[in-house]
C-alpha cells in the first residue's frame, strides 16, 4: 500500500467522481483508476460500487477513508516536522474556533502571533465544538479552541480549560435596560422574545437548558442565526439574546447585563489529538495563546473572565489572573 494510492483514494471519496479527482490530483485519469484498482486487490475488497455511472463508498471504502485520512494527514505533519528541524522558518497551523471566540478574543492573539511568526500559515476554520472535534479527529485540524464538556467521551483528545467566562443577556442600547437593574435572573426572560442562535451552537443548547429548567419554553422572534447576526439583530432591538460576555466588548450599540445567581458559565479549552504530537508551529502557538491570556491586563479581563491556565504553561512567572469568584450556585456549560 503506497501513500499516493491513499491519496488518489481520499480523492475520489470526496469528489464522488474518477475524472474531477484526477484534476485535483494532478495525474491522468487510467493513471488514477489504475492505482485505486491495484489498492482494491492489495487489500481484497471493492473500495468504491460504480453502479450506473454513481459512484459511492462500499462498506471497505467507509471503513477505510478516515484511516487514510488520518495516515496522510500524519505524513504531512512528519514532513513540516522534518523541514523545521531542518532550520526552515516555516509552518502551519490548523486552528478550529467557536464562532464566539472568533468574534471575541481570537483576531488579537492571531494578529499578535503573525507578528511573531510571519512565516507560518494560519488556517482557521470556524464551526461549532461538536464539528470541531470530528475534524480534530479526523486529522483536518492540528488545535481546536472549544466549548466544554465534549458532546463524547472519546479519549483520543486531551483538552485544557483555558478560560471561563460569563454568558451575559444582551439588549440594544437604543432600548431601556432589559429590567433596570445591574442583573436579572433567567426567570425574567419568559415572556421576552429572544434572538436564538441556528442549531449547532453551544450556546443556544445552554441557554435553551437553563429556560427549561427554570419550567419555560423561551419565546423566539428571530431564529436561525450566526453570531454576528444575531447580535445585529438584537442592535435592531428584534429582542434579546444570551450571549458570551466576550463578543460585546467591540459592540458599542450592545449592552450586556449579567445573570444572577445561578449564574451561566462556560469554559473554552484548547484542544488536540492524544495520539499525534504537535508540530513546532502548533506547539508555538500553544505557548502564545497562554503568555497572551496571562498578560492580559485585569481591566482587559473584565470581571466575566476567568484565565485558567497556569504560568508554566506558557513559561512565564507564577502570577494569578483571577476575576471571577467560585459559587457553588453557578450552572456550568
């Protein structure tokens, strides 16, 4: 079994076609037909069914691809591996990210670390943690910034809190504070429309969890939406939305007013695969994201962050970045 069989096989499962993934393989089609029928015989099993023109996956084919996926994804880290061992100034890092957190805290500490590093590629992919994960899994991504608790209970990834942060409600500034005082409590959002966020997001399942339990079923005007439309959406006074405190602090036309006890936490964690280790530029960036989380001043924290991580993580002095008290009354995402 050659790599490049491998390739040319990934190929054609994700293109469905002999033709389109020859192109994108840069290699004559019998070329191409030739190496996946001469992988079938290696391993003693059809890999694709070719019924009238379709072609789809055999269950060998299912089984195989992201096995293949993961071998190649691994060839590629071992050669950028060997290239910077080599003294190359180059890289790549492929990161996953929330929507929220690209929203909020991830353009300063990407820009900061281009900076740094101008000779290595960054490669961001935003989606929720549950597709974060799968891709993280099947070696489409080297870290991934997400939500805890995972959705499963794989132990193929390590995952380090990194930040805890409040979930606040938001209201457009145009309109009177949601009830006049400095909180309110989840109860206080029964009978006003919210703005929810599509399916998929961590947020709209924490947000829909607290309503039930405290025995409501939230009343939606908008629904369906990515971040920033939902925060322009609520700027538009469409209604309120629960949201992480982090993403108004470049919306001047939004207030955020914090829940009362029980408060809605969540906590971000930096993601990766157990069984890889990470490349020069994906530990680099490891150790970037931690010094700027610790550096962060406490007027920049505010007082719904929380940095987790510990000063070694990041090889810098022993300091403490501590903002929000512990409350055992306190619903955690």
């Amino acid at each position: 079994m050659q790599f490049q069989q491998l390739s040319y096989f990934v190929a054609v499962a994700r293109t469905r076609h002999f033709t389109r993934a020859a192109e994108l393989s840069r290699v004559a089609q019998p070329s191409l037909s030739k190496q996946i029928r001469a992988l079938e015989r290696e391993l003693g099993a059809p890999l694709f069914s070719r019924a009238r023109g379709n072609i789809t996956l055999t269950p060998a084919g299912e089984a195989l691809l992201p096995l293949a996926q993961r071998m190649l994804t691994d060839l590629e880290t071992a050669r950028r591996e060997v290239a910077e061992l080599a003294g190359v100034r180059r890289g790549r890092v492929r990161l996953g990210a929330t929507p929220s957190l690209c929203a909020g805290l991830l353009a300063d500490v990407l820009a900061d670390f281009h900076t740094r590093y101008p000779g290595i590629e960054l490669h961001v992919e935003e989606s929720g943690s549950r597709d974060l994960i799968r891709d993280l899994g099947r070696g489409e991504l080297d870290l991934a910034l997400i939500i805890l608790p995972l959705q499963s209970s794989d132990p193929d990834f390590i995952t380090t809190p990194i930040l805890r942060e409040n979930l606040v409600v938001a209201s457009s500034m145009a309109d009177p504070s949601p009830n006049g005082r400095a909180s309110m409590r989840i109860t206080e959002l029964r009978e006003r429309p919210l703005v929810m966020f599509r399916r998929g997001y961590d947020v709209r399942e924490a947000t829909l969890r607290a309503c039930r339990a405290a025995g409501f079923e939230p009343e939606l005007a908008v629904e369906g939406g990515e971040m920033d439309a939902v925060l322009r959406f609520v700027e538009a006074g469409l209604g309120l939305a629960v949201v992480p405190s982090m993403v108004l602090k470049s919306r001047p036309g939004l207030r955020g007013t914090p829940l009362a006890r029980p408060r809605l936490l969540r906590t971000v964690a930096l993601a990766r695969r157990r069984d890889v280790e990470p490349s020069h530029s994906a530990e680099a960036f490891r150790r970037h994201l931690n010094t700027y989380l610790l550096d962060l001043a406490p007027d920049e924290l505010g007082p719904d962050l929380e940095v987790l991580i510990s000063a070694a993580d990041a090889g810098a002095p022993d300091r403490s970045r501590l903002s929000l008290p512990d409350e055992d009354t306190d619903g955690e995402l």
